[in-house]
C-alpha cells in the first residue's frame, strides 16, 4: 500500500467536516445525519477517498463542494451515505389489504382505465417487483386490469441493481411458491445461486433517479397508489410533513398512500384520513 493508502486507513473525520457534510446531506436530500452516525459516514466515504487517492476527508469536501466536485461526485457520495435496507413480501399484510380492499374499490370506481402506482425509495427493485407480483395475480381475477409502476430512488447504485432484475435465491425466499415458479428465472448455471424477474414484470415497471427535496418531483403524473415505506423515518419532522405535503399534490382524489409500520402522520399537517394501520387516503 502507498503513503496516500497508509494515510486515508489512518485518517479521520473531523467534527468540523462532519458538520459541512452532514449539513450538506440534508440541504440536499433531506436526511438527517447526527452527531452519532459520524463513524458510519466516515467508514462510508473512505471508499471514495481511496477511489479517488485523497490523503484526508478535508480534501474531500474541498473537492466535494467545488464546481467540478459537485457535477462529478455528488451522485457518487449520495450512493454511498443512503441507507437501502429492503425484502421481498416485506409487511405482507399491506399487499393483503392492496388486492383486499383498495384494488376491488378502484376498479368499481375506474372501469377500463390503468392503475398507476408509485414505489418511492424502492431501493434494489424488492418492493417493485413485489407489486407487480401482486397486481398480475390481480389482474388474473380481473380482465381488464391494467397496471403501471414507477419505481423511484436518489441512488444510482440500487437502481442499477433493480433494473437488472437478479437476486441470490435466499432474498427471494418470501416470495410465494407459486409466484416463485411464475416470476422467477434461474439460472442456467443453477450452481450460481441466482434469479431473475421475468421479462413480463420488468416491462411493467419504470425505474429512474428521483430526489424527494425536488418540488415537484419532477413528474407530471399523478398516482392511484404511493408505497414510501420506511423511509421518512431518515428525515426530521419539519421534512417529513413538506414531504408527504409533497405527496399529496400527487395523488389523485381518493389515492392511497402505504407507509412503513414504524411511522406514523400524527401531528404532520396533512390532509390525509387513516384507513387501515399505515395506510392513509386523499379524500378530495
């Protein structure tokens, strides 16, 4: 190793950087980063200290916060400080009440017309791919149900994951035996370990870079149906209500918003009514 590897494995964030970095993070997308999480930033960015043969975290935020740092390096440090923690089937039952109850009162109220649903920090595709699972057995009851999702999240390191569409066999476990044999390819190297999402699924979903501290997301459409789960609990609460403020204006009249099982809309000012534990609906 050299002297500049020698010096960046020994190097450590100061208090003074780690408040430029952690105030940056949240200007930019809206995570908070206490003083608690300095060690896992700091573990975090010393790959792109070593990627980039900086000697301190002091270089990097000079190289950060400079014009060219800015066009070059920022998506790279998102990818790195963003937290992607996601399964397949994860809290099942918000997909019992989707088929159960939402997706039957839809239909009687839409005849004909394609339901649009947002999965907002879908991570490496699991949540997606989940939907599109459990609106094609949907579909099967139901002729004419036609569906499309958007499949959103500020790193370009997951998404390149869930456009690709594989996974090791052990994180597809949750997944429905049926669904596994209707859904899932393995590989022709069946020593690999790996599947993939049939080309069906993959057709049905539309993945892209999306920050949440952008105003209007930069979407014209608005949806039937928002899963953001688990992921305002990252923000503070002055954010998480301009968020899911942000959301509604989304959401057509009657659209429903499934939120993660550890958080909560009580006292954010949002003109959203419960309906179900974690699941929350525009009335008009």
């Amino acid at each position: 190793m050299d002297n500049a590897g020698r010096e960046i494995e020994h190097a450590s964030l100061s208090t003074k950087d780690f408040g430029r970095l952690s105030r940056f993070i949240y200007d930019t997308c809206g995570i908070k980063m206490p003083d608690v999480k300095k060690t896992m930033l700091e573990a975090r960015l010393q790959k792109r200290l070593r990627a980039l043969g900086m000697r301190s975290y002091t270089d990097y935020c000079d190289y950060l916060f400079s014009a060219e740092g800015l066009d070059q390096e920022l998506v790279q440090m998102l990818d790195m400080v963003t937290t992607n923690k996601t399964d397949f089937f994860r809290e099942p039952d918000h997909f019992d009440h989707l088929t159960q109850r939402v997706l039957p009162d839809w239909c009687s109220r839409h005849e004909g017309a394609r339901l649009s649903i947002w999965s907002a920090g879908c991570s490496s595709g699991e949540e997606p791919y989940t939907l599109a699972m459990v609106l094609s057995e949907f579909a099967l009851c139901h002729p004419g149900f036609d569906f499309q999702i958007l499949a959103t999240d500020i790193s370009t390191r997951v998404l390149e994951k869930a456009k690709a569409a594989i996974y090791p066999e052990a994180l597809v476990e949750p997944v429905p035996l049926g669904m596994k044999k209707k859904y899932l390819l393995r590989s022709k190297d069946r020593s690999s370990g790996m599947v993939r999402i049939v080309p069906e699924l993959r057709e049905k979903i539309r993945f892209r870079r999306l920050n949440f501290m952008d105003d209007d997301f930069g979407m014209r459409e608005q949806l039937d149906i928002i899963f953001c789960r688990n992921v305002i609990i990252y923000f503070d609460r002055p954010t998480q209500e301009k968020l899911l403020q942000r959301f509604h204006r989304q959401m057509k009249p009657g659209a429903f918003i499934f939120m993660g099982h550890s958080e909560t809309l009580s006292g954010l000012n949002v003109p959203l009514t419960s309906v179900y534990p974690t699941v929350y609906r525009k009335l008009r």
